[in-house]
C-alpha cells in the first residue's frame, strides 16, 4: 500500500509525539519539523486536521501574539490523548 505524502507526514509527526509523551509536555512544531524535515507549513496543517478530530492539542507559546506579548504566536503540541 502506498501512503501520500501527507499520509507519510501525519504518520512520522504522530511518531515523534509518541515517542515524547508526556502529559505535562509540549512539543514545539518547530522540534518536529526539525527532527522529520517535515515543511513547516504542510505540518500545521495537518496537526491541525489531527487537532479537529481531537487526536491532538494545541497551545499558544510563551511569546503568543495575546494583548501584553507583542510576539508572533506558535503552536505548541501536547501530545496524543490517552483514551
């Protein structure tokens, strides 16, 4: 069977939330892309497909874009949900 590369993307970004979980943790966007040379922009949007059928979470980080943080906002991953 052959994945797309949007199949190939979504399962390596799954693998490295995986392999950190930890209930307390986040995972930066930017960690996974690094680690999987997955295009930063093509991850987001399949984090957030991932996100819209609740397998995963996001936040904003610490510089979010929020009325006293004049910073540019970036998602922050909390893992796969436990059932």
């Amino acid at each position: 069977m052959k994945l797309s590369l949007r199949g190939e993307y979504a399962l390596r970004a799954v693998q490295v939330l995986g392999e950190n979980y930890h209930p307390q943790r986040v995972i930066q966007i930017q960690t996974i892309t690094q680690q999987q040379n997955i295009p930063k922009r093509f991850l987001e949007q399949i984090l957030n497909d991932l996100k819209s059928v609740g397998f995963v979470e996001s936040r904003r980080g610490i510089a979010g874009s929020g009325p006293d943080g004049g910073g540019r906002a970036e998602k922050w991953i909390t893992g796969l949900y436990q059932p």
